[in-house]
C-alpha cells in the first residue's frame, strides 16, 4: 500500500517529493511560429472566392461585388501575411 501512495505523488516523503520533481517538464522552449500552409492558403483562396460569389448572388449588383472583392483580397492578404 505505501508504495501505491508513492506512484500517485501524494505522499510528503522527499522519496515522493524527488519523483514528482522529476515528473515536471523541463523549461519551455519557444514554440516555432505558426505558419500558413498549403492547407491554410487554400482555405483563405476557396474562403475569398466563395464570398465574393456569395455576395454577386445576394446583390447581383457589379459595383458591390467589385468592393466585396478587393475587401476580400486585401483581409485574405493580411491572413497570409500575419501567418507568414
């Protein structure tokens, strides 16, 4: 049974308190920046190309689509770039 108590780390023994100590991760280490992938870029594409059309077929109106468009670019641009 005390040994049982010694694998769970509830015990207050400096056997217990070593292998808890042991258990914990080292320091962390910076992370790699997140990236934008081939995945990712394809959503942001399909996302942009999808809205745009969404917007022709709600407005069938030129003018709103054109702006619908470049909006699209350019947070679709941003997307990429924060990403990069």
């Amino acid at each position: 049974m005390d040994r049982d108590v010694a694998n769970t780390g509830s015990t207050s023994d400096a056997a217990g308190a070593t292998r808890r100590r042991s258990a914990r991760r080292s320091p962390a280490r910076r992370s790699p920046a997140r990236r934008l992938g081939t995945k990712g870029l394809l959503a942001v594409t399909n996302g942009v190309l999808a809205g745009v059309g969404g917007v022709y077929l709600t407005t069938v109106s030129l003018p709103v689509t054109g702006i619908a468009a470049a909006a699209a670019v350019i947070i679709g641009g941003l997307a990429v770039i924060v990403h990069r």
